[in-house]
C-alpha cells in the first residue's frame, strides 16, 4: 500500500489546495511535499537492495483489453521517486519570498505534477505509465502558460505539440506490443519475459526513442527547451529541468533497453552518435548565450546527451552513471536555475554581459552559487563528477572516439560556466546603483541543502550504486 499512499498524497494535497488562499496554499503545499518527503525516506530505509521489487500493488482494471494497475518499485524507480520527492520541498521552498497570483491553483498543479511523476516512475503496466505520462504533461502546461513571461502563447503551444506528438508514437508502439505480446499484456515483467514480441523491433524501436528524446531532449529533438526552460516561471523550469527530463532518460533505462533490445542493438551506434553530437552542439551554442536561462537551457542538454550516450553503451558503468548523473542533475540544475531567479529579480536583467560584481554586495550569494557550478563542472568530490566519470568509462568502454568527444561536455562546460560567473559575480560593477540584497532566510536554506547534496552525494556514492546495480545486471542479462 506504500506505493499507493505515495500517489494519494499529493492527489489529496491538490485537491485540497483549490479550496485555500493567498499564503495558507503555499504553506499546505510545503507540508504534504515534506510529509511525502518522509515516507520516502521510510521507503528507502526499508528497502532491500536485492534486485526484486517492493511495496508492490496489482489490481485488473480491464479484462479486454487485458490492462493490470501495477505499481512497484525497484532500485531504478526508487531513486527517481527519491529524486523527485527529494526536490518538490526545495522548489516550494524557493518561491516563499515571491507573491504569484492565484496561489491555491499555482500550488495545486504543482502538486498533481508530483502525482504524475510519481505515478510514471512506480507504473509497471505499460498502459498505466501511458496515463501517468500524459498527465505530467497537463500541470506543467498550464503552469507555463499562466504564469510564463513574453510569447508564452507561442512557446507552450510548440512545447504542447512536441510532447503530445512524441506521446502518440508511443502510444503506437504500446499498441503493438501489445498484439504482438503472447500473453496480451504490457505487465513489464511480461514484456522483458518476451521481449520480441513477434514484432518488427527495428521501426518499432523509433516510436519509443523519438516520444523519449523529444523529453529528454535529445538533438535534432530538443528545438521546444531552450524557449520553454526561458519563458516557463522559475518553479516551472526547475520542474522541467530537475524531475520532468528525467522521465525520457529512466523510460530509456525501464522500457526501451529491456523491451526491445534487438531494436536497440540495431540502432545503438546512431542512438549513441545523436547523444554525444548533441553534447557538442548544446556546449558550442551554450558558449554563444548571453542570456542567462538559455545558457543554462543548453548546457542541461549537453548533460543529458552524455546521460542518453552512457545508458545507450548498454554496460554497468554507463547505466550506473547516467543514474547516479540523473541525480546529480536534477539537484544541480534547480540550483542553478535558483541562483538565476535570484539575479533576475534583484537586477532586472538576464543579459550575461550586463550585470557583474554581485559578489562585493552579496557575498553569501556568490559563495553558494559558486558551489552550485562546482558541482555542474564534474570537479571532484562534488556529485557531477562521479557520474559524469562512470559515464565517460561506460562511453570509452563502447568507443574511444565517442568518449574523446563525450568528454567535452567537461571542458566546454567548465568554459562557458566559470566564464558566466566571472562575468556576472566577479569584476567590477556594470549596472549603476545596482541594489543586490544578500540572500533570504528560504533562498539560504535552499541553496544550503543543494550544497549539503553536492558534497555528500560526491563523497558517498555508495548508496545509490547499492540500490540500482542489482535492477541494471538484470536488465542488461
């Protein structure tokens, strides 16, 4: 009932959230995430290590067709439910010093985001993952659309075509698998039991990884996030880039590699090729950026092309990496979209080249966005590096080519990071009279515990190599 309960939750807190006003929902809000926070933690310290599932719940919703309401959880859906659950209270947390109009539906549909995502990383039916998948897309939508800044009309509509296409071509290949599937079912366990499933895996497997790397996203696929990630409110951004991006890479981990491993192995070399060319390119125009979130949009997408590039190596250091990275990512990038919210509204500009000299009159601010971009560059004993290096030896394990290029996602981002820093923080002064006040009580507490994380995570990994190596050799057999 725990995987139950980890969906009620929210559901409630959302619900109930409608009927609340002005600072009474945010507050609401804040508890059930830290109550949901809780039961997490109470999760994980009762979890075997094993490789089998846990807190399982089946129930048949529909005999024909023949659909199981499965939720379970392994390592793998553990730690992104811990992900997620882990960065709910700090995104809250992040916007207690600002006043959004109409609190109580802002809140709300942040809470059904939680809901969905939850429910797509505990779905073990490929049907009931459909409806959790589709779901997540509707909060964010309307978060982006009434509370986005210029041309939200535009951009939330090119965002709601992309994801809505890549969803029906996944949609399609469920429906194949499942009249391919012997035992007419998208149980998980019944798919990977099965994994040809008498179908065509070679196009079958472009269903899947077009409507995951339109998420992730992956390029030529990724033309909707740099516009979205700018214009979307910071809390949707870091809903975005933290937990919402993460369901195109675990999808690629939980259904593709498992599911259609002849089209994966078919199609590896190009899947890995894409990954590591958008590493290159999102670093290169990452470089070129002199607005603030759009850096930042590109540089998430270098990261999670080496993420997609380590997962399609298809071997333990690349699997194990791009979730430890998965992470590391999600916690980093809040910071770092964070830290921009913070210059934006105390400056009024995002142009790179407009601002420097914060840290003479905010220097709490400029030391803890500093360990912020640490842990973005991979330096060592922050939490990046330790994926990031696992990815790399699981790319260099496949090719040493790819990982020679892989690898520039190091460089480049430390060039185009630290240069963004030396401009806006250090130096002298551009702006005239600029007023710059030094962190907040919640600005502090957030940014402390992204700190906390950065550190602990890249000292002792340990723990999450424990949880998924079990779920990862499985998966790979």
């Amino acid at each position: 009932m725990l995987s139950l309960t980890l969906l009620f939750i929210p559901l409630a807190a959302s619900l109930l959230l409608l009927f609340t006003r002005g600072g009474l929902s945010r507050n609401l809000a804040l508890v059930f995430t830290l109550v949901q926070l809780g039961l997490t933690a109470y999760a994980y310290s009762v979890f075997k290590t094993d490789g089998a599932t846990a807190f399982e719940f089946l129930r048949n919703w529909s005999v024909k067709p023949f659909i199981n309401v499965h939720f379970s959880m392994d390592g793998v859906s553990l730690l992104m439910v811990i992900l997620t659950n882990l960065l709910l209270p700090l995104i809250i947390l992040s916007g207690y010093n600002r006043e959004t109009e109409r609190p109580h539906v802002f809140y709300s549909l942040i809470l059904f985001m939680q809901f969905a995502l939850n429910g797509v990383f505990i779905s073990f039916d490929g049907f009931i993952y459909y409806i959790f998948w589709e779901l997540a897309l509707i909060p964010i939508y309307f978060i982006a659309f009434n509370w986005g800044g210029e041309n939200r009309t535009q951009v939330t509509l090119k965002f709601f075509i992309y994801t809505l296409a890549g969803s029906l071509l996944m949609l399609f290949g469920f429906l194949f698998l499942y009249n391919g599937s012997p035992q007419h079912s998208l149980d998980w366990a019944s798919l990977i039991a099965n994994p040809s499933c008498g179908c065509n895996q070679s196009w079958l497997f472009w269903l899947f990884f077009i409507a995951f790397a339109i998420k992730i996203p992956i390029v030529p696929f990724h033309t909707w996030q740099p516009d979205t990630y700018k214009t979307a409110p910071t809390q949707g951004t870091m809903l975005l880039s933290g937990i919402m991006l993460k369901m195109g890479t675990y999808s690629l981990i939980r259904w593709l590699l498992p599911v259609l491993p002849e089209g994966v192995k078919e199609w590896q070399s190009l899947a890995i090729a894409l990954s590591v060319a958008g590493i290159v390119y999102a670093s290169i125009i990452a470089i070129m950026q002199r607005d603030l979130k759009r850096l930042l949009a590109y540089s998430s997408i270098a990261h999670v092309g080496l993420i997609s590039a380590g997962i399609f190596a298809m071997n333990i250091s690349g699997l194990q990496g791009s979730l430890v990275q998965m992470l590391a990512h999600g916690i980093n990038v809040v910071g770092l979209f964070f830290c921009a919210d913070i210059i934006f509204n105390r400056t009024q500009n995002a142009n790179v080249e407009g601002i420097g000299g914060i840290r003479l009159v905010a220097p709490k601010f400029a030391t803890w966005f500093m360990v912020v971009i640490l842990g973005s560059v991979a330096l060592p004993l922050t939490n990046g590096f330790v994926g990031e290096f696992m990815l790399l030896f699981g790319v260099y394990q496949y090719n040493t080519w790819l990982a020679v290029f892989a690898g520039l996602t190091i460089i480049l981002g430390a060039v185009y990071m630290l240069r963004m820093y030396q401009k806006v923080v250090l130096g002298k002064p551009i702006m005239e009279n600029m007023v710059f006040p030094d962190l907040f009580w919640n600005e502090k507490l957030v940014l402390i515990t992204i700190g906390i994380l950065i550190f602990v995570l890249g000292i002792f990994p340990k723990p999450i190599l424990e949880l998924t190596e079990p779920v990862l050799k499985t998966i790979l057999k």
